[in-house]
C-alpha cells in the first residue's frame, strides 16, 4: 500500500500529489458533475440498490469514498475518482487521456462498491 492509500483509508492527512497540471483538477470535477447527472452509472448500482441509494453511491465512488457505519476514520473500498487521480502515474496530459483515466478509475470504483455493499449491505455509508 503507498502512503497516499495508507492516509486515504485510514483517514490520515494526505500528502502532497504531483499532479502537473491544476486546469486538469478542474476539468476532472467537471467530467465528475457530468457524471453524477448521468444515468447510466447510477442504473449499474440501481441492480443492487434504491434510487436515492444509488444517487448517494455515486457520489460515494467519485468523491467521498466509503466507510462502515460504526467505524468513523477508517474507510473502506472504492477510493474515489477524484482522489485517486492526482497520485496515479503515469499522469493524463490532456483532456481526452483524462476522461479516459477517470473512465477507467470509474469502472475500478463502481466493482469495488458493488463489492463492498455485497459485504456490508446497509451499514456500507459516505465517508465524510
């Protein structure tokens, strides 16, 4: 485990990432907003939970991660889209390497949730 994982999953300060480029912060939270309104993430968790539930999850996958009901400062699988972009090398350089990373992130994300809630069911919440 690297020490950017260790202080995301033990809900430690994190280190300083290395991103080069803070427009491709910007531009990967608003690919982020596109997908949070964007159907077609929420219907793969919709198999496995309610609506709002899956509203909440994917916020849980791009932004705040998760944790286990009872267990306030240690999270558990998926790191989010957005926390695991600016410590993932090799870095994207433009916007089309970008969506497709996050893409990918995504897809990491949303198998580890189902995962996770496969293991957890209800106590599996939002890390804050």
């Amino acid at each position: 485990m690297t020490p950017w994982e260790d202080a995301w999953f033990n809900g430690k300060l994190m280190p300083r990432h290395e991103l080069p480029k803070k427009l491709l912060l910007i531009e990967a939270e608003a690919i982020a907003e596109e997908w949070l309104l964007a159907p077609e993430i929420r219907c793969m968790l919709e198999e496995w939970v309610w609506r709002d539930r899956a509203e909440d999850a994917v916020v849980e996958i791009l932004w705040s991660g998760c944790r286990v009901r009872g267990e306030p400062w240690k999270r558990v699988s998926p790191i989010p889209v957005l926390v695991r972009l600016p410590y993932s090398e090799p870095y994207p350089s433009n916007i089309v390497e970008l969506e497709d990373q996050m893409r990918e992130y995504r897809r990491i994300a949303v198998n580890e949730w189902i995962e996770q809630y496969q293991k957890y069911g209800d106590k599996l919440e939002a890390a804050l």
